[in-house]
C-alpha cells in the first residue's frame, strides 16, 4: 500500500458511515410511498391526532430525546427490517451518540383510516446531521420513503420503501449521482453505478461498492471495506439479486484527495 493509500485508510477510521445513515431509517423513516391505495385521503384533511403524533416525534428526535420518540411507538412495534420495539430504541441511542446534531423535518403526504381503528399514513422525512470525528466534521443528508400502521396514537408496524443517504467529510468532497433501480426481482442482475461529477484530471479517486443486508443484526455488525484505484470517473457495478425476498443496503464510498463521500440506497427484492 502507497503512503498515499495509508493516507486514504485512515480517513476511514471513523464509523462505518452507511450504517450509521440507514439506521436512521429504521426509527423515523415517515415517508412517502407509493402503498396507499386510491381512498387515501390528503394530508389536509388529516385528523389531529395523527399530525400531532408526526409532530411529537420529529421534534423528540430533533432534540435525540429517545425516551420521547418512543413514546410514538406501541411495545408490539415491528417492521420488515426485524426490529423490535426494544432494539429499535438501542439502535437509536447507539446512532444519535455518534452525531454532534441531527434534524428531523417531516411532510405528510396521505392517509387513510384502517378498519377497527386507526391509520395507515405515507409522509417524506428529511434529516440533515453532524458528525465529527478524529476532528474531521461530517455531514449527513437523508431522504427517506415508507408506510407506517398507527392504532390508539402509536405507530405499531413500518414498511420502508426507498431511502437515499449521502454522508460527506473532507474540504471537497465528490458530488456523486446514483444509478440503481428500487425493487429488482429475485436472482436478477442489476446496474448499480456511482459516477463523480468533476473531472480527474491529475487526481486519484479511490472507491469500494458494498452490499449489505438491513435488517437489526446488520446494524451492529461491521463490515471489512477494500478501496480499489478507479480508472474511470466514478464507480460501475454489477451486482446479482439473492434467490429469495429481501431488502439489501447498497452503498458506494468515493475517496479523493481532499474529501470522501458515501452514498447508500436500499434496494427491494421481490418475487
């Protein structure tokens, strides 16, 4: 390894960054959707009970008050990605400690009331955080899409159906544009590419695809990461879908000279 690439290795040593970004998801991710059916109504017909409820929890967790934003959730909480009430709420605390500040700002898109009570309810959530570490500040930026169940004023099941997140440090970062499909079928190959805007000319540009699953184990666990020396201007990838249903985190992480950038997108597969 290069002094150059010794260089770039210890700009890696902070927290695995698209963990960090997607577990953002797993809590607050109040987002559109597209899983409403032709009744649901538009946000301004809402009933106040279910706005207030949104309020509530974006400002607990603008504040990183967690005991707050769990008040939100029923104890018999569950989402497809595995977590419980219990771990949803540890995940959360590990998460915002690695944050200096995180900003939660959400916009209802639609509802519509569930038999035997209760809401099924789409919004867009955007979240803007801080992060420093080893001294080196870090900027968060996600948007979020998914459908979340509400019954007696807590929300008691959550479907995420998109999420982007972008972390960025350095004095200039890469701007990177993401080519990668939402939902891909199962056993299917797909095209997943990270292209940086601005030229090379005579720089390096150091890259690493990783995909990872989402689920609450995943969270916690580490992943190895093994930069390559990127001819071209960007990352291009071709990535194979697992035999069986599932949600996979894609992320790519883009290194130069003077900033890292790291972008992660989930990817549904269905039958």
């Amino acid at each position: 390894m290069t002094h150059r690439q010794h260089w770039f290795a210890d700009r890696l040593n902070w927290p695995k960054p698209w963990q960090l970004a997607s577990a953002l998801t797993c809590g607050l991710a109040l987002s559109l959707g597209s899983g409403l059916t032709a009744k649901a109504a538009s946000p301004e017909t809402a009933p106040a009970d279910l706005v207030s409820t949104l309020e509530q929890i974006a400002t607990a967790a603008t504040a990183g008050d967690v005991t707050a934003v769990m008040q939100g959730y029923s104890p018999s909480f569950t989402n497809e990605d595995g977590f419980t009430y219990e771990t949803l709420q540890t995940a959360l605390q590990t998460l915002w400690e690695s944050y200096d500040s995180l900003t939660y700002r959400v916009e209802l898109q639609s509802w519509e009331p569930v038999e035997g009570g209760g809401y099924t309810a789409e919004t867009v959530t955007y979240i803007n955080g801080t992060q420093t570490s080893s001294g080196r500040p870090a900027q968060l930026e996600s948007v979020i899409r998914s459908q979340q169940t509400f019954a007696d004023g807590k929300i008691v099941a959550q479907t995420t159906l998109s999420e982007r997140n972008q972390l960025t440090s350095g004095d200039n970062p890469p701007t990177v544009s993401v080519i990668l499909p939402e939902q891909v079928k199962t056993g299917e190959t797909y095209d997943f590419d990270a292209i940086v805007a601005e030229p090379l000319g005579d720089r390096y540009l150091l890259g690493a695809a990783v995909e990872e699953g989402s689920t609450a184990q995943d969270f916690f666990t580490g992943r190895p990461v093994e930069l390559e020396l990127l001819a071209a201007g960007g990352l291009f990838k071709v990535g194979e879908a697992p035999a069986n249903p599932d949600t996979r985190w894609v992320s790519a992480l883009l290194v130069s000279d003077d900033g890292i950038t790291v972008v992660t997108r989930r990817l549904r597969v269905e039958e």
